[in-house]
C-alpha cells in the first residue's frame, strides 16, 4: 500500500548543503517557511518530512536556494574567463565526474531505450524496496544493536524503519541516500525513551560471550544516547562529521564534542581503544560475533501494510463513535433550562411571635393625629395675598 507521489524534495543533505550554501541559518529558513527551527533540523536530518502547504513552500524555496547557487557560481565563472581569455578551458575527466547523473526518466528517447528488447526490465516498486531491504538490513541490525545491546529490539527497529520507508516508498525510492533514511528512523526507535517501559525490554538479555566484547558493550551503553549515536555512525559507519552532525540533528561542533566525549569515556575505561583505527575494528568485530537476523522482505512490507491498514480502521470506527456519541448526545439533551426545584428543609432556631407591647405617649399622639388627617392626604393649597 503506497501513496501518492508528493512534491519531490532534495535530500536531507542537499538541503543543508544548500541553506549553507547561501549563507542562511535554520532560524532564517524557519522564518521564511513559517515552522521553527527545531523542525527545519528534523527535515534536514530526514528523521521527518514535510507535507502539505509546507511541504510546497520548501521545495519552492530550496529551488530559490539552487538557482542563486547557480547564479553565483556561473558569476564566478565569467569573472574567471574575463581575466584569462586566452585559456578555454577543455572538457576532462575531472569535469565529467563533477557532472550529477541523470535521472531514470530523463527524456522520452531513454524511455524507449530502456524499453527495447534486450535491456533489463525496470523494477517494480516491491523488487526496489526488497534489494534495498536485503543490502542494508543485516548491516543496520546489527548497528542497532551496538546502540541498544538487545538483540530482539535491534530487529524490530529496523523492521519498523522499513515498514515506514515502505509507505512512503515514492519519497524513499527518489532520496539520494535511502540507506540513510532508514538507518536515522532505525536509531529514532531503538533510541525511544518509551522502550524502557515495555515488558519485554525489561529483562536483560544474555551479554555476549567474550569478555572483551561484553566489557565494550557494557562501556558503550553506559554513554548518553547521542554520544553513543554518534561514536557508532562516525567510527562504525564511516560518516564524516558534517554527515553525522546532520543525521544526529545537531551542529558540526557540537557533533565532534559528543565524539570527543565519547571516545574520551571509552578509552577511559578500555585504554587499548584509544586508537579510532582499533576502535573502529572493535566495534565492527563486536557486531559481527552476535547472531542477528532479521525477517524476509515480503515479510516485512506485508507487516507495514497490516500496521497501514489497522491504523486505518482505527481512525474510521474513532471517527465512528465521536460521530455516534455527538448524535445521541444532541438526540437526548433538554431543549431547554429547567432549573432544579430544591426539597423543602425544615428551618430551626426562628423565635416564637409575640404580640406588641404597650404604645408610649408620644406613638399613641402620632397616631391619633393619623386618624384625624383626611384619607385623601392634606388639603390642597391655595395662594393668597396678605
């Protein structure tokens, strides 16, 4: 289950390539596309992709960003041949390896082409993601399981990272590095806070065999997430530091200072480590003497496809039952405010009536002058002259 093609967006590195390019910050480009800096890393790491309105107005913006680079640098190009025009400078191999490839499609006459008989027949959608699948998931296993030291959990993060690359396979299958889309929304679940709390993460497993590889594992663990994150993509993958510092969404020199740190923290306590050549071939060593495995590619995609279509059901009958529970609601409340009669409460403490007391003489004077006065009030006053 796939869905439709959005807008095409470059890679998470050409993006940062080309926001630095431009000398522009992620504050600066979060206000321009109206979101915060903290969602312009997201997208620029690929741990999270834009949609919608926002995803249009990025695209829109990184082609800004590609056409001034290209300006800028066909500037350069005519100021450098202003001031040597006796040199046309030649077309050479070095010239032809700065040179992007083509896309699959670039024109109609490649379409027939690669249509003729005798050529290699395109891959399907599910052919592309199982050779993907099947050339990066042994790899990715078991670098999850150097950040989370569980065998089990290291599978199930890198079958759910495919699951996700799966459904947005039209996205993944255009992206420049699809190994690395998968590898950072692997290490996003395996890194999860709310692993912790799920029961069957609770046990330890079983430490590996070799002392050496259970001491290493043991010092790795002991390291903050992103420290360890970083020690693993940059001296167990190979990344270089801006690499890194993308996938791990921070800066470049907050990106070395983890590494530092990390490598500072495991030398510490295993003094032969010291040397990033040795660590390196530790750690590859370290993975590669676990028996990890992982599922088949038709496995996993039809998984992803269950997890689309449960979700799916899910949002309908929730939607289904807030629709039911509004309509009963409208159907059975009052039209209208009726106050609440409150039940008779009987009233202590009052005291007993009694009857008034004798008049004084100045009250039985007011009051016999009452009696005398007309009923209609005082007489009506007439002027007169004196």
């Amino acid at each position: 289950m796939t869905r439709s093609p959005a807008t095409p967006l470059p890679p998470p590195k050409e993006r940062r390539r080309l926001r630095e390019a431009t000398a522009l910050t992620q504050t600066q480009l979060a206000a321009r596309v109206n979101v915060t800096p903290a969602t312009v890393r997201a997208w620029e790491s690929g741990r999270t992709t834009p949609r919608g309105r926002k995803r249009e107005a990025y695209a829109r913006l990184l082609k800004t960003l590609a056409q001034d680079e290209k300006q800028a640098q066909e500037q350069e190009q005519e100021q450098a041949q202003e001031q040597e025009p006796d040199r046309t400078p030649a077309a050479g191999p070095a010239q032809a390896l700065d040179r992007a490839p083509a896309p699959a499609s670039a024109s109609a006459s490649e379409a027939e082409t690669a249509s003729a008989p005798g050529d290699p027949t395109p891959l399907t959608p599910a052919q592309a993601f199982d050779a993907l699948y099947e050339f990066s998931a042994p790899a990715l296993v078991r670098q999850a399981f150097l950040l989370t030291g569980r065998r089990e959990l290291a599978r199930e993060s890198v079958e759910r990272a495919f699951q996700t690359a799966w459904e947005y396979w039209p996205e993944v299958a255009r992206d420049r590095d699809p190994v690395g889309w998968v590898r950072a929304a692997a290490y996003e679940f395996a890194l999860s806070p709310w692993q912790r709390f799920r029961p069957r993460h609770r046990q330890p497993e079983p430490s590996p065999a070799d002392p050496g590889d259970r001491t290493l594992l043991n010092t790795l663990l002991r390291l903050p997430p992103r420290h360890r994150r970083t020690l693993v993509l940059y001296d167990g993958v190979g990344l270089d530091l801006p690499e890194t510092a993308a996938e791990t969404e921070a800066s470049t020199p907050a990106a070395a200072n983890r590494l530092l740190h990390a490598r500072e923290a495991v030398a510490g306590r295993l003094p032969a480590l010291a040397d990033p050549q040795v660590l390196h071939q530790r750690l590859t060593e370290l993975a590669s003497a676990e028996r990890l495995w992982s599922a088949k590619p038709p496995g996993v995609r039809k998984g992803g496809e269950r997890r689309v279509r449960f979700r799916t059901r899910a949002a309908i009958a929730f939607t289904v039952a807030l629709i039911g529970t509004t309509a009963l609601t409208v159907r059975t409340a009052p039209t209208h405010y009726e106050p609440s009669v409150s039940p008779g409460v009987a009233v202590r403490g009052v005291p007993p009536r009694v009857a008034p007391g004798s008049l004084s003489q100045e009250e039985r004077e007011l009051r016999q002058k009452l009696r005398d006065q007309l009923q209609d009030g005082p007489e009506r006053l007439a002027p007169s002259l004196e």
